[in-house]
C-alpha cells in the first residue's frame, strides 16, 4: 500500500465555510490591535522622475463555489494612480443583498477620486491621503449595503525628500487582502525579490471573521451606523508609506491568493513571466497573464495530486476554496496628460551604475504572519482558530547540485504550466 494514500483517507474532512459579517461592536473593540502605521523610504539615487501604475488584472470564481451558486464579489481596480482589490463578503447574500455591489461602487469612486486629486495638474492639496480618499469614496456609496475587504495603493508624486521628487506608494488595507511588492534588487537582469508585504487584519484569529468596511440594516446588525465604518477607516486600517521606484512590481490579492499561496511561489510565478531582461515598459496583457497565473495556480492548490496528497498551503494542506482576484501592476515613467487619460513613457528603463552594482538593498521586508483564515479553510484547533504557520516561504529541500537544482526548476516549471490555463 502506498502510505501517503492510506495517511490522506485517515484524515478528517477539513470544515468549508464562507466569510461571516463581522458585528459592530466586535469590530470596534479591536481596532487598536489591528491598526498599521508604517513609513518606509528606500533612500537610493533616483532619476526623480514622476511614475505611475501599469497594470492588468484576472478574476474566477472557484468552480466549487459556482455549482454551489455563489455569485463573485471580488472586484478590481487597477488605473494609473490607484489599484485596489475588494472583496465583498459572502454571508450577505443569505439577506438577499447582492454581495458584489459594495465593492463595485466603493472602487468605482477610488477611481473618480483617484483621477481628481492625483492626475499631473490637479490642484494643489487635493490629495490629503489615502484615508481621506477611502472615507470619502464609502460615504458616496450610500446607500448601497454590503459588507466588503479592501486593500488599495495609491501613487503620490507630490512627495519630496531633500528638495528633490521621492515618489511614494500609500497603502491603506481593512481586512484579508494583501499587497506585495516585487524588485529587482541587482538591476535589469536579476530576478524579482519580494521587499514589501502588508498583513492580513482578521479579528481574534478567528478563521471568517476579517475587519471589514460594511453599511447594513437591522436585519444583520441593529447597533450598525455609517459611523462605525469611518471608525474602522480612520482608527482600524493598516497603513503604510513606501518609496515607489521605476520598475516595481505591484502584486494585490485577495485572501484566495495569499491563504493559498506563499509569498515566494507568487514571486516564482511572476518571475517566471517576467523574465529577467524583460523589455520595459511591460505590456499590460503580460501583466494581466501574470494574474491569470497566480489565480489559476491558487485554484489549483484546492486539487489532489495523483498521490491523493493536496499541495501545501499558508493555512493548510488543500488550501481554500473560494473566488480569486488578482492585480499585477508596473511602476513606469510617467508620460502627459491628455484628454484626461494618463499616458506612460514608453522609453525603456534606465538603471543608474550603481544600482546596477549593488542593488537596492535596504528596503523593508515584513511579512504577514496572521494565520487565521477566510472560507475554505482549515479549523486546526477545532475552535474557529488556526495554528500557525509561515506565510512567507514553503519549505523547500536542500539541492546537491546546480544540475539538480536546474531539473528541479524545470520540473517546477512545468508543474506550474499544468496547473494554469494559458
């Protein structure tokens, strides 16, 4: 007998269920636990050039939940001064509210605000920050209800450090979305390294229960008011502050990305994409491949291998079952503005000598470690609480050989390309 196979059939069914609204009261009393505040600048010679996002983005419901009727309420967003992904949270549906409406209306405004305080001749002090930004794009949502996660990055070009153009990425995130950021540290030719990653806000490790921006009646929640909901914006939310350099690869998610995939198999994707000497700038539909990639290969984490054995995931064997969305984007040189659309520089990438050299070597590397887990997931302890595990990186064995280690790439590769549908 094969033991793997016999170890799989021993092993309890692992616990399916969707994203639960999260009450008002319950909400509120961890926001201080859950708050982010960080600035991190990267203090490299820069061309001083003002940039923006050049992105694609890809989005499929799991097939386990299409039978079961789901309707996808992720969304995405990805124009040249904001990206965003949301995702709207199942359990309202059972109150015959369409679940997707609240994310679509909440980044549809992203977008309009985005574009008025960021494009190149906007006004001065339109901008005051991607909280304002938020606050203001929920408020014009009413009265759609819903209940949503978010994670969305804005590029801000009015920043200076020593008199000098320093343009930074805000990130603002409530909830189970992420962001990464992809660089390559030793110039054109090297592969893209993760330097940045946001944490996941999910409340008392509990496993469908992340911090969530939401307006509902008092079907779902009667002590519920608008007011909750900016208190979880402006006192809740994770925010962070980092320099945005020409050639920077934005990667968002939903919590179907990085609960099923870890942080150095999405680096290995998009690598495997985007080749090192990748001509620049890189075509949005190779971006928008690259999405398709991590969703297809997140989906793919949920499927036995001809073992019996499911892949290994940040929250378990098999990871989850749920809908994907994803956002892959480019930092390029910013080009005019005209007739209201944004258009990038379409010069290649210059490195400076240096950089070439030795690289960009002092950026922030945090991780997130929260484990707790959204629908699909695995209830490790029995009681809504997960153990925990690393997100960063899946275990890998030591390789003899560079010969090993090249067959070894090769047969990833390959693994990966059965696993996606191109």
């Amino acid at each position: 007998p094969n033991p793997p196979v016999v170890a799989m059939a021993q092993q309890p069914t692992i616990p399916r269920a969707g994203t639960f609204f999260v009450e008002s009261d319950q909400q509120r009393a961890n926001l201080e636990r859950l708050q982010r505040r960080e600035q991190q600048l990267a203090e490299v010679y820069s061309k001083n050039k003002a940039l923006c996002f050049s992105g694609g983005a890809y989005q499929k419901t799991h097939p386990v939940k299409a039978a079961r009727g789901r309707k996808d309420a992720d969304v995405t967003l990805a124009t040249p001064c904001v990206l965003g992904v949301a995702d709207g949270v199942s359990q309202i549906e059972d109150f015959g509210i369409d679940a997707s409406l609240l994310p679509k209306e909440l980044l549809k405004h992203c977008e309009t605000l985005g574009m008025e305080q960021l494009r190149p001749d906007a006004k001065d002090g339109a901008y005051r920050g991607p909280i304002p930004l938020v606050r203001e794009a929920y408020e014009r949502t009413s009265p759609t209800l819903g209940s949503t996660t978010l994670v969305l990055a804005v590029l801000d070009n009015s920043t200076r450090i020593h008199g000098k153009l320093h343009p930074m990425m805000a990130v603002i995130s409530i909830g189970d979305c992420e962001l990464l950021v992809l660089r390559r540290l030793h110039g054109h030719n090297s592969s893209l390294t993760p330097v940045f990653q946001t944490e996941m806000q999910r409340i008392d490790g509990h496993l469908q229960t992340p911090l969530q921006l939401a307006r509902v009646d008092g079907r779902i929640d009667a002590n519920f008011h608008d007011g909750i909901t900016i208190e979880v914006i402006e006192k809740g939310s994770g925010l962070y502050m980092i320099s945005a350099y020409e050639g920077d690869i934005v990667v968002m998610g939903s919590d179907g990305v990085f609960d099923n995939l870890f942080t150095d198999e999405v680096a290995d994707i998009v690598n495997n994409v985007l080749r090192p000497g990748t001509t620049y700038p890189i075509e949005e539909s190779m971006l928008a491949y690259a999405a398709r990639r991590i969703v297809e290969a997140c989906h793919a984490k949920t499927v036995a291998g001809p073992t019996g054995i499911l892949p290994d995931a940040p929250i378990g064997r098999g990871g989850k079952v749920d809908d994907t969305a994803c956002v892959v984007a480019e930092i390029v040189e910013l080009g005019e503005c005209t007739s209201g659309n944004w258009v990038q520089a379409g010069m290649p990438r210059e490195y400076d000598e240096d950089e070439e050299e030795h690289g960009v070597m002092n950026f922030l590397r945090c991780g997130a470690v929260c484990n707790a887990t959204d629908n699909g997931e695995l209830d490790a302890n029995g009681d809504g609480t997960s153990r925990r595990r690393s997100r960063r990186s899946k275990q890998r064995q030591p390789k003899e050989s560079e010969e090993e280690e090249s067959s070894s790439e090769e047969a990833e590769e390959s693994h990966r390309g059965m696993c996606c549908v191109a």
